[in-house]
C-alpha cells in the first residue's frame, strides 16, 4: 500500500493536532495526579503531621515530678477508672508554647486525652488571653472543648452572662457552657448569691438550648450549692484520695488533680475524668 503523501499545509496542521491531544493528554495526567495526591494528603494529613514534629518540629519534653504519695494517688485513680473518659483544662496560666497538640496523652502514653476545657471570661468584663487560640488548637485536633467563666460572686450576673457570650462562639460538638463558681461573696448574702447564678443559668440557657455545666469544689458544693442545681451537669474538683469526688450524689466529671503530668505539655496541668464513654460523652454535646 503506497504511503499516504500530505501536503505541506496538510502536515503541519496534522502535527499541529498531534501536539495538541499530546499536551492535553498531559494535562488530564497531572489533574489526576494532583486530586490523587491532594486527596491522599487529606487522607494521611495526622500521620504527616505527627511525622512532620517528630523529624522537623521537635518539641523537647520537660521532666516533671510529683510528689510519691501524689503520683501513687493518680496512678490509682487512673487504673479504677479505665472504662472512662479522660481530658484537661486549662487558662492562660499555660504558655501556647508549652502544648504540642500533636499528642496529649496520660498514663504513659497509653490513655489519649478527649476533651479540653479552657477558661474564656472572668467576671463583668475579662477575658483569659489564651482562650481564642487553644480554642482554636483544639478544633484543629478534633477534640471536644468546653468553655467555662469563672464567676465573680461580687460583681453582676447580668454582665458577666453577656461577657461569656460575647467572647465564646460555641458550635455543635461542644460541650454545653460551663460555669465556675469558687469564691464566697464578701458583700451580698449566701442566698443573692444562689440568685444572681440562676440567673447567669438563664441567660446563658436561652442562648444555647442547653443547661450550663456547674464547677466546683465538692466541699463548695456540700455547703452552699446542693439542693438548688440539682439538674444541672456536675462537675466537681476533690484533690484527696478518695474514689469518687463525692460520697453522696452522681457526678459527671471529676477534677481529680492540680498536678497533671501529661504527654505534649511541659508544665503541670488539671486532669479530668468524665464518669462515661466518649460515646456518651458526645451525646452531652451541643447539636
């Protein structure tokens, strides 16, 4: 069969059509390419990232010691309560730089921390300085924030309400808001002062469809709290060595220690436990 003979107009626009489908075709081989490799990015982005500080952001781990008796005592909270879940709270008394959020674990690295809390506002007007960033941070590595305000007893429910809910922008997946109560008042009764947090209660309530979690020390809660928030969440803090934080009533989390030595942070902080699974502990979140 005789070759077929172009002209040269002929051929140069046939080359001209090869060289075209030759760079699409290109074209569509690196598009795939590059879905494939963003796609895979996606896919692995915690197992780079983990790998990325260890080879090239190191964080060099501070020792931290506890006293025996102190870690005796966590040790054996820890291991009587393996079924729950864990996590910590924290306040701009921690440096942004003492966290690596890559890896926050206890007990040895064999108990992953699943929750943070961190301070947002204090009293009418105060805001922690840290508290837009860790919330920030904690999303990023997908775990469950709480924010809580550390309730002034002197000063106005009303504005200290409204300081809360200017500063935090809960989202679904969060724990509901949490309020924190500690101190005495010097110049308003025991009873105003029961008064002024339901109605703190209120107002945080109707902006977020859900009751407030209610901080406390257990012996704070024995003698001035009892019996008037009784169906709220309860989350008490009790630094003794004892089983529960409470003998007496149901509790929903447990502030077990001060003195938290925890994988990825280089200053003691508060550890947590909440008396579930994680599986329940996400029912108890915003929608």
């Amino acid at each position: 069969m005789p070759q077929k003979k172009y002209s040269k107009k002929t051929a140069k626009k046939v080359h001209a059509t090869r060289r075209k489908n030759y760079f699409f075709r290109r074209k569509v081989l690196l598009a795939i390419l590059l879905i494939a490799l963003v796609g895979t990015g996606f896919y692995l982005k915690k197992t780079v990232s983990y790998y990325y500080a260890i080879y090239f952001n190191k964080f060099v781990h501070r020792k931290l010691h506890n006293t025996e008796s102190e870690t005796v005592r966590i040790q054996k909270i820890i291991s009587d309560n393996l079924d729950k879940t864990y996590g910590f709270d924290i306040s701009h008394y921690q440096n942004k730089e003492d966290i690596n959020w890559d890896s926050l674990s206890i007990g040895n690295r064999t108990i992953p921390l699943e929750f943070v809390v961190m301070r947002a506002t204090m009293g009418n007007r105060n805001a922690d300085k840290h508290f837009d960033d860790f919330w920030e941070m904690a999303k990023k590595q997908e775990l469950i924030r709480g924010a809580y305000h550390f309730y002034r007893a002197d000063e106005d429910p009303v504005r200290q309400a409204n300081n809360f809910l200017e500063n935090v922008k809960l989202e679904s997946g969060d724990l509901p808001p949490i309020l924190d109560i500690e101190k005495i008042p010097k110049r308003k009764t025991n009873e105003k002062l029961i008064e002024d947090l339901k109605v703190w209660c209120r107002i945080v309530e109707e902006a977020y469809g859900k009751k407030p979690i209610i901080y406390t020390y257990y012996h704070y809660y024995k003698d001035f709290l009892k019996g008037e928030f009784d169906d709220y969440p309860l989350w008490l803090a009790n630094y003794n060595d004892v089983p529960a934080p409470s003998p007496d009533w149901e509790w929903d989390f447990w502030q077990f220690t001060e003195n938290g030595i925890v994988h990825g942070i280089n200053t003691k902080v508060d550890l947590d436990i909440y008396n579930g699974s994680s599986w329940s502990l996400k029912r108890l979140t915003l929608d």
